[in-house]
DNA sequence: TTGAAAGCGCTAACAT
DNA sequence: ATGTTAGCGCTTTCAA
C-alpha cells in the first residue's frame, strides 16, 4: 500500500504539499497539483483514516447499545440512526447487549479507548453511577442518568394515558397490561406509560392487573412463552395492552383458544412498528415517532462531540394513535 | 488524558517497559510492575487503540451491509454475526444501504482506507466488477462476487423443493409465489428457490403463477402494499409461497377479504423468523439456519483477514421445515 | 531486565 | 507556493 510520502516523493514535492492538495488547505499551485494527482493513480493511493485519525483524536464511530437489535422498536431506531449518522459522517456500531452483560461496560470503555468517539445507548442495565462517572459523549433513549448525559424520549405519559382511554372508550372492565420489571433502581420515563395506564384505570373504576416482565427481556421466545402463559387467564379479561410483540402474540393465542378479537378482548400495543399490520384484525397502537427520535438523537450525540455540553437535557416527542380493528372505538376523549 | 509516556515518566521508566507490561510482552520485573500499575491508577490511564491500531494496521472493525435492517431476516442476521464477531475481538458496523445507492461503494472503500478490516455483504446491487477487483476481506451472503470471496448461503434450491412439496402434498393445484426480481445480471443462489420451487410445481402438473418483486425492496410499506393488491387476485389460488414478511402480510390481506387459512389457501413461508410464530394460524415455514450461517461468515471473514485466502469457496447449510396451521399438510416426501 | 530510538502514515506550524 | 520538521500515542527492535 502506497503511503503520502510515496506519492510526495514520485511526484517530487514534499509531503506537506501531498497533504494540503488532499485536505484542499494552503495553496498549491496548478502545476504540482497535477503532478500529485498523477502520482496517485500511478500509486493507487488510498489515505490511511487509521493516521489521520490519530492526529485528530477522533474515529468517526459512534456506538449505539441496544438490548436486542430483532426487537421491532429497536431495529426500526436503528435503521434511522444509522441513516442519520451517516448523513453527519459518523459510522454506527452496534452492540445487541442480551447476551453479554459485561458488554454495555466495555463499549464505554471504548469512549476512553477512542475506539469511538461517542455512544447512543437503549441499555438500562448498568448502574447510573457508572454514567455519571465518564464525562464523554453520552445519549440515552429513554433514561436519565445524570445531568450530564441528555435524554431522547417519547411522551409516555400521555401514550399510557391514550392506551388506557381507548380501551375505556371501548367498554372495558377488567383489563391487564405487561409492565417493564418494577427492579430496576432508577425509574426510566418509559414505565411511565404503565404506571399512567394503571393510573387512569383505577380513575375510571377499572379493574387493572399488572403481570411484571422479566428484567431487560425484549426476546421473541420470552414473549411467546408469556402470552402462552397468560392467554388462558385472559378470559377473565377484557382488555388488553403490551407492546407490539407482546400484544401480537397475545392475541395469536387467544385466537387459538378460541376468543375473538375485538369481541371477546380488545387489544392496544405500544410502539407502532410493522408488526401491528402484519396480524387480522391490525393492532390498535401508540405509536412512537422513531424517525424523529433517531435524528434527536443522532443530534445530540454529534452535537455533544462537538464540544457542546448539555444540563438536564430533555427531548420528549409526541406518541400519536393508530386505528386497527384489535379495539372496538379508537377515541382518546375523556 | 494520561498518555503512555506519563505513566513511564512517573513510573521512572522507559516507555517500552510500560508497552511490555501492557501487552504482556517481554520481561518485566515485579518491583517495576508495581511502580507502573501504580503510576496507571494514580493517572487513570487508558491506552489509546487507535495509535495501537494505527502501528498494527488493524482497526478490529467489521463492516456488516445490508438492505434494510428492519427485515426479520437480516435484523436477525446482525444479532448473530454481532455477537460472533465480538466474541472473536471485533466490533461490528452496520449499514442499511436502501436508503442510499452509494453507501455499498463507500463502505467497499473503508477497506482500502483503514476504516474497517473486513465487510461481510449481503446486498446485492453493485455490479461484480467491482468486487473483483478489490482483493481484500469480503464475504457474500447468498451471492457470488468472483472466485476470491467466500460465500456463505442456505440450500435454497431444497428449500424451494420442500415448500412446493409442502403445498403439493396438501392438495394444491394452482399456486402463486413472490419471486425476487428477474433483472438482476447474475443469479444470486437464493434465486433458486423461487426457480426450483416453480419447476417441482410444473413437473407435478400444477399451475403456477409468479409475481416479481421490485429490485431490492425489503421493507415493510412495500410487501403491504403488494399484498393489498394481490389479496383479491388469490381468490382464484389455493397455494402461495412467499418469504415471512410477504407471507404474513398476504395472509392478513387475505382473511380480511373473508378468505380462510388454510381452507380456502394454503400459505409456506420462506426464512421462519418470528413472524411465523405472531400470525393465527401460525406459518409452516422453511427456516433458514441464520446462526448457523452468521458463524459462518464471521469465521470467514476473521480467517480472511489473518491472511487466508480462499479459492471459489462456498458454505451451503441445510434448511429445515417448521410445521404451522398455514397449510393441512406439512410432508416434504414425493 | 530495561531504556533509547526509530517508526506506523498523516497533519500543521514554521520557515523559505 | 512549498519543503522541512516535529509530533499524534503506541510498539518493537537493538544495544546496554
């Protein structure tokens, strides 16, 4: 492989010279430049990122934790991150965290290694202490941990409150939601959708079971094994709300024993990813606005490599419903 | 930050002893051991990987390309050769080269550049050429790209056996299938699913119908909207073949036109990822071994670039039948 | 057992 | 307008 002082010296400049033509800073007169250009195809010369990197402390890596990468929402957040990413010329690496624990640990290590210059993470695994710690280009989706590190998030709230009222506005009377584990130290703004639809039950007079979910379990055969579980409960039930693949599974196994959706239970998920057209009757849902909330982030992340630093940085963006046949009405009105 | 250098300095010793001690190379006394180990924690030193990488010429990245990442089979495709990869040392780079046609390029060039250290391909859209004359680590997911990149793919041509035997064993006579699109210069071997899967029907007598999928269309909105237009059209079939994402899409369209599955149609699928599983009746599906083959690639491409090179080397592993409600039948036998 | 020195390939300041 | 030089932070001979 050809180095810049290869070209320099066959095209008999130095390697300054060689360097300014390639960056186009300083001046280089008409004649050299033809003379390196030359010299280039002659060598087949490629510059090495790998040096210019070094100079410049930087990798052009940003690092994107997520608990799984099959899990709709997270393949969805990627496939817009990595686009938007790419437009800004940072390289998106992806870690899938299930798996190894210790992995969420060792791509922070990477920020301090300059393997990457900054890292997007949908992990709740680690301590917050360990965040508050590093003072490197940091991004959460949905967790706060610390001032120091800005949060990209959806209005949870109000989309707990929309999945509830939907499911009221369709004459439930006993209904049961799947709700992240309740362990976790720190509460992420994304059991807030839970903790309001439970709310807004109990408001309304409504019967409300919660069934906990495992600790950070985002896997197609955990949710198949629980709807298999609840579905026979559920006959009690009248109502429904998981997220999309906990919901399309439920209802898969209901309809096996025989209910019917909407008529027998009626059914809400949340995030709003392919998976609610894919089923009959489609999925009533709250829908995240992942676009949006990939570019927040992608944002942020470039912006706080740039030097910018932020304090108690917030970005909530509004959850929207779509209609589907799972719920008899799809109204969000009191 | 705390550079080798001042760890040697404070350590008073030479910065090659401290490079030894890092890397385990080399003697080094006990006595000076502690000292450096000493100096490390007072400085909180973390080596830079990126003047390691730059004296080693190694980046420890792989650059994973694909479609579209939201497309069950390939996001399911990167959380195995993710975690493949990382247990073998390397970081994984994605992208989701849909959205931009010169991204496949740009990312063929980050080899020459020292940016990644090998790209492992499953995308489709470059003209060969270009990859015949890049001699560096690249391995092809279900594609030939000249004699020097491996290829690691499913045994598509049983695979479309199984699914006509399926369906011909469940009492079809006219059948339809999504076929990928026709105008690609060289055949990639998942082709031969679609082409051994028409000829198994023709050779039992039995109309077959194809319907060609736009070039290079994974994503979710573009199987809806086909699976809108060719519902009505299935009236008059009692068989189709589709990958999961079409299938479950074309079976929703279809119930919701009041036809049932599998009285009225009979539905495989090709790839079995979770899809199959979220639908009622769920999809008898042919499974592709993703784990399997994403091992594969990683071990090809981590051998490629320790030096080994490969001459017109091609991994086929077994596919295998999933039984579900989709079809009355699930034999393969003639 | 250890230190000094020469690079990995590129950039930028400073002369000229 | 251009060449020279001194690094970026680490590794590795080579001599001591």
């Amino acid at each position: 492989m050809a180095t810049l002082r290869d070209v320099a010296k066959l095209a008999g400049v130095g390697a300054g010279t060689v360097s300014r033509f390639l960056n186009e800073s300083g001046y280089v007169s008409d004649d050299t430049k033809l003379k390196i250009q030359d010299a280039m195809v002659k060598l087949d010369y490629t510059p090495n990122e790998l040096a210019r990197n070094l100079y410049h402390h930087r990798t052009g890596n940003i690092a994107v934790l997520v608990p799984s990468v099959t899990f709709p929402y997270f393949a969805r957040f990627i496939e817009c991150v990595e686009g938007e990413l790419y437009e800004r010329g940072f390289k998106t690496m992806i870690c899938s965290t299930a798996k190894q624990q210790n992995a969420e640990m060792e791509y922070l290590d990477m920020l301090k290694r300059h393997i990457v210059d900054g890292v997007i993470t949908g992990v709740h695994t680690l301590d917050d202490d360990i965040y508050r710690k590093i003072h490197l280009p940091i991004v959460a989706l949905d967790r706060y941990l610390g001032e120091e590190i800005p949060v990209v998030t959806s209005d949870h709230k109000d989309g707990g409150r929309k999945a509830a009222m939907v499911l009221i506005n369709s004459g439930c009377h006993r209904v049961m939601q799947f709700r992240g584990s309740q362990k976790v130290k720190v509460a992420s703004p994304y059991h807030e959708r839970h903790n309001e639809f439970e709310r807004v039950m109990k408001e309304h007079g409504i019967l409300i079971e919660n069934y906990n979910l495992a600790w950070n379990h985002h896997d197609s055969p955990y949710y198949k094994k629980i709807a298999y579980e609840v579905a026979p409960i559920l006959k009690d039930y009248d109502g429904f709300f998981a997220v999309d693949e906990g919901a399309a599974y439920v209802m898969s196994e209901c309809e096996r024993l025989g209910m019917k959706v909407p008529d027998d239970i009626q059914i809400v998920s949340y995030d709003g990813t392919f998976i609610t057209d894919l089923t009959e009757p489609r999925l009533t849902s709250i829908v995240q606005p992942v676009e949006q909330i990939a570019a927040d982030a992608a944002d942020l992340i470039v912006q706080r490599i740039q030097g910018m630093s932020f304090l108690n940085k917030k970005i909530v963006r509004p959850v929207t419903l779509k209609a589907g046949g799972s719920t008899i009405s799809c109204s969000t009105e009191e």
